[in-house]
C-alpha cells in the first residue's frame, strides 16, 4: 500500500514553483518548502541556510549536479565560504535550530540519523499517518549512501507518477559520482573519513539501488 505525507499535493506544488534548488543548500531548500507549507511565510532558502549556519564552498559544486543541471548561485544574503569539501553542508542540528527560530517555536524538526532501508521506511509510514503536515528532509549531506537509500525507499512506493523524477535525479547523481575503478566514495560519519570498509558498503548500496530503480 502506497501513503502520502498530509499535504504532500501542497509540497509538490511548492516544490515545483521554488526549483531549481540553491547549490548547496538542500537541507534548506527542504526546509524552506516545510516552512512554507505550515503557513510560514516569506521564507527563502537563505534565510533558513543562514540560521542553520550552513557553509559553502569556494569553487561551487557544479561538478556533482545531476546530468542536466546548471546549477543556481544566486544568493541573496552572505553565507560563510570555505574551500574544504568536509567543512561545507549542513548539519541536521542546524537544520533543526533554524526551523524552530524562524518559527519562534511554533514548529520543530526531528534530526534522525543512521537509518537502513527498514528505518527509512518506518519513517516514511509515521510521517504518512500524521495528523498534521509532515516534511521529510532527508540527505542533508548528500552522499552515495543515502542516496541509495532514498532510492530504494522511493522505488518501494511503487508511485511512479510522483517518484519518476526524484528517482531520476539520484540515479544520475549516483552515476555522476561514481569514481573510474567502478566504486563509489565512502559515505562516513563524520563526513569526509576514509574507510575501506565503509567504500565496500557504500559501492554495494550504490550498485544495488542502480539495479533496483532501473526499471
């Protein structure tokens, strides 16, 4: 049985009329699109970017767009730039904090973390019989990982009128940021670790969510 979030047709909507999204800052694109649906009213995903303490990089990120994609740099307020991957994002905490000051409290944000495919689709199912509108904002630091995961939980719904496109984006971010030995970077926790271990587990995801969302 296939769910939507309450207001999920009101999120679609939102999402559609603020695309494309600011590079960089997809944790506070979500986040702006939730905001917005609670009646939250002007947002921009600069101001939620700023709150959050979100940091972005010097030479931009065009290199990991999905195919397609030209990107969007048209910032309207001064967020903090480094020239260190590791260091730019941002966090589920900031994500969190700036939902609740944007909002004075009226709204708050659950940060989750360390979800398999059975976490992320007991999410999916609470967040469906909420009796109130409910946002997802998930891959807040966009990895191979969790790409794949979202992938495999999109393509569980068995909805491909609402999941075509987002199924289509990761797939081509995870065809875009596989390296030339046929693997994909270690997603770790910290951001930016180098584990064998974790590059195994990471390729395997990658590769199975590929298969599993080619159809």
């Amino acid at each position: 049985m296939t769910m939507l979030t309450r207001g999920a047709d009101g999120l679609l909507e939102l999402h559609a009329a603020e695309l494309p999204q600011k590079d960089e800052l997809c944790g506070c694109f979500w986040a702006t699109l939730a905001l917005r649906l609670n009646g939250e009213e002007p947002i921009e995903q600069d101001d939620v970017a700023l709150v959050a303490g979100s940091v972005i990089t010097s030479h931009g990120s065009v290199h990991l767009l999905p195919l397609g994609q030209e990107g969007r740099n048209d910032y309207r307020l001064e967020l903090p730039v480094t020239g260190d991957d590791a260091s730019s994002g941002t966090s589920a905490h900031g994500v969190a904090l700036a939902v609740s000051e944007l909002t004075d409290g009226r709204l708050a944000a659950c940060p989750v973390s360390g979800l398999d495919v059975a976490g992320v689709r007991a999410v999916l199912r609470a967040a469906a019989e909420a009796t109130a509108p409910v946002v997802l904002i998930a891959n807040v630091q966009t990895g191979a990982f969790d790409t794949a995961l979202a992938l495999l939980a999109l393509g569980a719904l068995k909805q491909p009128d609402r999941t075509a496109r987002p199924i289509a984006r990761g797939r081509a971010f995870l065809i875009t940021s596989q390296r030339p030995d046929g693997g994909w970077p270690e997603t770790t926790r910290p951001p930016g670790g180098q584990s064998y271990a974790q590059h195994i587990s990471t390729t395997a995801w990658a590769a199975l969510a590929l298969i599993s969302t080619a159809h």
